[in-house]
C-alpha cells in the first residue's frame, strides 16, 4: 500500500495514495486547506507596483549610454522578472481554483508536485509494509 507523506508546518501527515482516487482526494484536501481564509497558505497574487519613474522599453533605447541608463535598464529588468513570477503565480492560482471548483484531484496532485519543493509543502508518496503478508 502506498501513502503520501506530507511534511507540513506542524508536523508530517499521512495520506493514503492507493488507489490513485485517494491520492487525488488527498491533493484537493491540501490545496483546500492551503487556500483557506483563515489559515492562508497559498493565496491570491497581488500585481506588483510599477516603480516610480521606470522607463518603457523605447524610452530606454532613446537614453544615451552611461550610468543612467544601465540603473534604468536594471529596474526594467527587476519588474519585468517580477511580472513574469506574477504571471506564473496568477495562472496557477486560477487553476488551484478551478481544480477545486471541478473537484479535479489529478490536476490538484499535478499542482502539488510543482509546488513541492515550496516551504512546507514537500512530500513524498511511500510504501507501508503489510505484516499480514509477510
């Protein structure tokens, strides 16, 4: 038999995993759980601030060369990644709810893998040995 460990904040739960209906029911247990509003764990993005004075890209090709320009260029760059990760963040929050919504345990199990190795969210899926059938 197989279960799913999953090392969380307050310690390690166990989950069965067979038959793979468990395993999915546990995935949607979790993310319930992480979403919920009392205790949040995983919650909604919020859309980063655009930094005062940061320039759009054709306003950047237009500066001359030099030190204004690099430290321009470099808070582009930094908004940019964070709008990337905010992009990311976003989609998978809306297909944690939509998981949730359709009661979609294989989905929920696919966003716990991609989410294991957050913080508290690490698992692994292990054997039990069976006495009886020893």
């Amino acid at each position: 038999m197989k279960i799913l460990i999953l090392n969380d904040k307050g310690g390690d739960r166990y989950f069965l995993a067979e038959p793979e209906a468990k395993l999915h029911a546990a995935a949607l247990l979790i993310l319930k759980e992480r979403i919920d509003p009392k205790y949040p764990f995983i919650v909604e993005p919020e859309t980063p601030e655009i930094p005062e004075g940061m320039l759009e890209p054709a306003q950047l090709d237009a500066l001359p060369e030099g030190e204004i320009k690099k430290i321009a260029r470099g808070q582009r760059k930094n908004y940019d990644l964070l709008m990337r990760q905010y992009d990311n963040d976003l989609d998978q929050w809306k297909r944690i709810q939509k998981a949730i919504k359709e009661k979609d345990g294989k989905a929920a199990y696919k966003i716990l893998q991609e989410r294991q190795h957050h913080e508290y969210e690490d698992f692994t899926i292990d054997d039990v040995e069976d006495a009886t059938k020893l």
